[in-house]
C-alpha cells in the first residue's frame, strides 16, 4: 500500500517547532530543550547551505543562478539583521 500526502514547508516548520519552548516543569523542559538543540542544529544545517547557494551562485552569468544567489543573499542578510537586533539587548 501507498500512501501519499503533501506536505507543507509550513507544516514542516510547525512539527519541527513543536514543544521547543519551556513551560517551567523539569521534565518536560528538558524534553524541549533537547529538541530545541536538535532543531538548531538544523538551522544552522539549513544556513550553511543558503550561503553555499550565495557562494557558488553570486559570480554565475546564468540569469537563474544569479536570482539563486539573490535569494540566498536576502534570506543571509535578514538573518544577520535578526542576530544584530539580538546582540543589541544585551
């Protein structure tokens, strides 16, 4: 039997983001944080390879490797926003 379903980025991002912040009780605090270290690791999986994309792609001709490095470009740039505005509450 085959089942097949579609499944959104969305979706994937809601599942994945599931029980990842703490609610004060031990138990199911570490359960979260040890997924929350699960799902960094991800990100940061998923970083490096945007900025692979931006690397290998930023010096191309091809009209859709150039939009590939804009796109990765854009998604680095927001990031480094984020993390700026982080760095300034401390």
């Amino acid at each position: 039997m085959k089942i097949e379903t579609e499944v959104s980025i969305q979706g994937i991002v809601a599942t994945l983001m599931d029980n990842t912040s703490p609610v004060g009780e031990t138990n199911h605090d570490h359960e979260s944080n040890a997924k929350l270290r699960e799902v960094s690791g991800v990100v940061a999986s998923m970083v490096g390879d945007i900025w692979w994309i931006y690397y290998e792609n930023s010096k191309r001709n091809e009209a859709s490797m150039k939009e590939a490095a804009d796109i990765a470009k854009n998604a680095l740039l927001g990031i480094k926003e984020a993390l700026e505005d982080l760095s300034e509450e401390d």
